[in-house]
C-alpha cells in the first residue's frame, strides 16, 4: 500500500477510535502498557538504550506511540496509539476477559508513521495478551504490562524504532510512511539495505539469525529511510575511492555479501556520507545527548589501528574521533565512514552552533540545487561547504563551526 493510502487509512481509523475511546480517570480502572520484548546481539559495549537486563539475553520496552486494541469480552472497548509512555487511556476496571492485541505500526510525535512487516506484503504479524480480570475495587487503579515478542524478529525491530521515535529530534517527517521488513533479504543482493522506500533485514548466515537482531543494523538502514525522505539520496560509488591499505578495505569482512563497504573504507565522497549518515542516526538512537563517550555497537569486522581483525559487534567511538582516511589512506574528493559518522555526531550534539536534522536537511538540500538530492549528484565537501556559507553566512560562528569540524574530523576533501 503507497505511503499516501497508509496515512489515509490512519487518519480514517483515528476518526473511528473516537467511537471507543473510554472514559477519563474515575474509581476503579485499569490500563494496559505493553512491552516490546527485544534481543540484540550488539548491545553492552558502551552504549546507553536498548540493553539487556542484568544477567538476561532480553529486556523490555514500552511500545510508545504503537497501534493498539483492547477488547473486553470479544467487544472493542478501546483502540487507538498508545501514550509516549506506552500505555492506553484508562479504562473501566469491569471483570471480564480483555484481549490485548498490539500492531506494530508507530504514530510517530512528528506525524509520520513507522511501520514493521515480516515482509513487503504488508501482513501484520501481531502480538497478543489475555487477562480474565476481576472488577477492579473503587478507588484502585490497576496496569498491566504485558510482555511481547521476546526473541522475535518483528518486536525486536519495533522496539529499536521506538527508541528513535523518543528522540526529540529524530529527522522523521510529517506524513512520511516509513515501512521496515523485518524478515526479508535486500532485493539488491546484499543481506540489508534500504531499498525503493523499504528497510529490508536480511538473514545473516554467520550469526545463524535476522539481521534484526542487530539494532544498529536496524537503526542505520532506518537512518537512511530517514534520509531519503528529508533530503534525498546523493550518489553513490562504493568503487571509487579503494584504497589497496590495510585499514581502508573491507577484505577483512567475513560475508562476501557485506564487503561492498565498511565504516573503514576509502569510497567516494558522497557514498561515505551517505553511510556515515546512516550509522550517526544509530549512534545517537543509543547514546545519551550528554554523553562524551557515545559507542556505536558496529555489526561487522573491523581491522582496527592495532592491524588486529575483530569480530562482530564491535564498539565504535563516534564522540571525537576522526581522521581515519587521513591518517591511513589519504584522499581528495573522498572519505570514509568512520570520519563522517563522528563529524556528524559531533556538529549536531555539541555546540550552541550545532546542526539539527532540520539543519542537515536544509545544507543537503542547498548543495544539490535547492531540492532533494538524486543518485546523479556528488555532494563534495566543496558543494556542502558553500551551502553552509550561503544558509548561515560564511562569517556566522555556525558556518566557521561546520568549516571547522570538517577540518578536525578530517572530512573536508
């Protein structure tokens, strides 16, 4: 179903959901907040969100923002988004057996939609809680917090986007259907991507599991979903640029299927900001805005300074590192993701002069003609660089702190 379908259907539905709506808080009621139960392997190397609970190879989310049903006896007695704290609307605390049924597609506070599919045919695959519940005594208020999907594909994915929708700026946009399929290959050959507007998470045979169970995974190919919508998707050559040094290929990448590039790899410019881009959206999704120290948990095998091959996860500094291509395999016109994931981390999260995503988009858009860029266009720091001066006004302390940053990351060629 296209994106504009989506968003009438949700709009049809919210009318609907005010036939059911429930009364306001009174004596005796109940509400119900699901959770999303999750499993990643890249979780615990420094980040801050979506971690295991303490000896356990799970925990749990509040599904915020989630399509939501709650039956009571077989009859609809409420439906709707729940509540950024995940939860429904109070309901009468009447005995009875309620059936809650959790979709998981999110009303995004931006007023996009994000929603998670097996696969791109657009089956729900919903989750279900049943309680035969006693009436609730007056004055009491009872909740209940249903556990959902636990070592599940779909929940895990729902639960890492749940995470970016709580981020108060998130790069989402109004109206925007951002669709994700949790249990299908990239139709382009390698195991994910994103691809003709859809987030595809394909099996990966090393770890024997759904790509899915990767949040960074999940979080950076949902970064360029993001992108896509807000300013377009410049061009890109994972070719142009190889290096032949050791710290700047993906030889040392297991699956032959995910060696067209790595946050290592010399590429050409806009590619590297491309997937840069992707990665910094993940990195900010698990790390706290204050941190000094964000780690983004990357998903496949780093040749790192010590020339040592590491396996998968592996803890990426994304706060005030730079320089790779620099100081291992320097070029012009070209970059590495590594560089650009740190420099976008950096200007948007640390300054008075930082850049939010609105900001991104507008420097983007400027650089490729005033709209969204096209896979015909190179955003050469050059072209970028201009932008800024041209936003901002090349002698405004926001235009010398990108000029700046691109210097220090070494992201300026």
């Amino acid at each position: 179903m296209s994106r504009a379908l989506k968003g009438l259907c949700a709009l049809l539905v919210a009318a609907a959901a005010l036939l059911v709506a429930p009364m306001s808080h009174a004596a005796g009621t109940l509400r119900f907040c699901p959770r999303w139960g999750y499993t990643y392997y890249d979780q615990g190397l420094g980040e801050d969100y979506l971690l295991h609970e303490s000896g356990l190879t799970y925990a749990v989310k509040p599904a915020a923002y989630t399509w939501t049903s709650v039956y009571r006896n077989g009859t609809l007695v409420w439906q709707w988004y729940l509540n950024s704290a995940g939860c429904t609307d109070d309901l009468p605390g009447s005995s009875g057996t309620y059936d809650v049924v959790v979709t998981p597609e999110l009303l995004l506070p931006t007023g996009g939609w994000i929603g998670v599919t097996p696969y791109d045919d657009w089956v729900w695959r919903t989750f279900q809680a049943t309680y035969n519940l006693s009436t609730i005594p007056t004055g009491n208020r009872y909740t209940y917090n249903p556990n959902l999907g636990i070592g599940d594909a779909v929940a895990n994915v729902a639960a890492a986007v749940t995470q970016l929708a709580l981020l108060s700026d998130n790069g989402t946009a109004s109206g925007a259907y951002y669709s994700i399929y949790a249990e299908q290959q990239c139709p382009g050959g390698s195991i994910s991507c994103y691809s003709n507007g859809g987030v595809y998470l394909g099996w990966n045979s090393q770890f024997g599991n759904w790509d899915s169970f990767f949040k960074s995974v999940i979080l950076h190919e949902t970064g360029h979903s993001i992108q896509d919508v807000s300013f377009g998707m410049q061009k890109l050559d994972y070719t142009s640029g190889n290096s032949n040094a050791a710290l700047c290929n993906c030889d040392h990448v297991h699956d032959p299927l995910d060696r067209q590039h790595c946050i290592q790899s010399r590429e050409m410019g806009s590619s590297a900001q491309k997937e840069g881009f992707g990665h910094f959206i993940a990195a900010i999704t698990q790390n706290r805005a204050s941190d000094n120290d964000a780690t983004f948990p990357y998903y496949k095998e780093v040749k790192w300074t010590d020339y040592v091959v590491y396996s998968p996860p592996f803890a990426i500094p994304s706060y005030g590192w730079g320089l790779w291509m620099e100081q291992f395999c320097p070029g012009t016109n070209e970059g590495t993701e590594f560089d650009w994931l740190n420099f976008y981390y950096w200007v948007n999260r640390r300054t008075a002069d930082a850049y939010s995503l609105a900001d991104f988009r507008n420097v983007y858009r400027q650089a490729c003609g005033g709209s969204n860029c096209t896979t015909a266009q190179d955003t050469t720091w050059t072209s970028l660089k201009n932008a800024v001066n041209t936003l901002y006004g090349t002698n405004s302390t926001k235009a010398s702190f990108w000029r700046n940053q691109g210097d220090l990351f070494g992201v300026d060629h």
